[in-house]
C-alpha cells in the first residue's frame, strides 16, 4: 500500500490494520525467538561434548606442549638501586637503556664484577 492510500482510510480502518500488524509482528518475532533459541541449545550441546580441560586459544594439537625453563638469575644489577637486577634475557629495563644512552657499558653492571672488584668473593680474601 502506497502513503496516500492509508492517509485516505478511516481511523477504524486505520486501527483494525495497526492490530493485524502487530500480531503478524509478534508471531513472526515469536517464530524466530524460537528458532534461535533452538540453534542457541543445540551450541551448547555441542560445547557440552568437547572435553572440558582442552584450551582452544593454546597450541594445536598436533603439537607438543612448550617444556619449561629453569628460572635465570639475575646477571645485571642497577648500581643506584641493587634491587633492580635484570638476567640479561628479554627488553632491556629502563634503567640499562638509560646507563646505555649515557655512555656506560652492559658489562658494567654485571653482578659477577661486582664480587670481584669488591672482594666479596673468591679465594684471595681468605684469613688463614
């Protein structure tokens, strides 16, 4: 129906067709409720026959898993603050980036130099 055919029925007429409408809406809206709901549970079955313990976002199955590496320690230290220690692996902490753009060396801030420059450690400093 064009525009200018509704605007030339009645308001009973008018409201009859609203009527019809919204039923023919809401049966349909119903209808396809249905259906998804339908598609929704047969998903969760499907879901439900997968094994729980198996992680869709890990590797592939035909692959083994990753083996685990042994913690590194730390062979850098921060000299301003000892407690920042960096094992050498991965990105540089900032505090290395930041000795490294002033012109210190990495191998200034080993922890090894640290105990022999120190004579913390080694056989030259014992008592007999």
């Amino acid at each position: 129906m064009r525009k200018s055919d509704f605007s030339t029925l009645e308001f009973d007429e008018l409201w009859h067709i609203h009527e019809e409408v919204t039923e023919l809406l809401s049966e349909r809206i119903m209808a396809e409720k249905r259906e998804l709901e339908k598609r929704l549970a047969q998903l969760n079955r499907v879901e439900l026959i997968k094994p729980s313990g198996v992680n869709t976002a890990g590797p592939s199955p035909d692959r083994a898993p990753r083996r685990k590496y042994p913690k590194v320690l730390p062979k850098y230290f921060n000299p301003l603050s000892p407690s920042e220690t960096w094992s050498g692996r991965g990105k540089q902490p900032r505090w290395v980036v930041a000795a490294l753009k002033t012109g210190h060396k990495l191998d200034e801030f080993e922890i090894g130099k640290l105990d022999k420059a120190g004579g913390k450690k080694g056989a030259g400093n014992r008592r007999h």
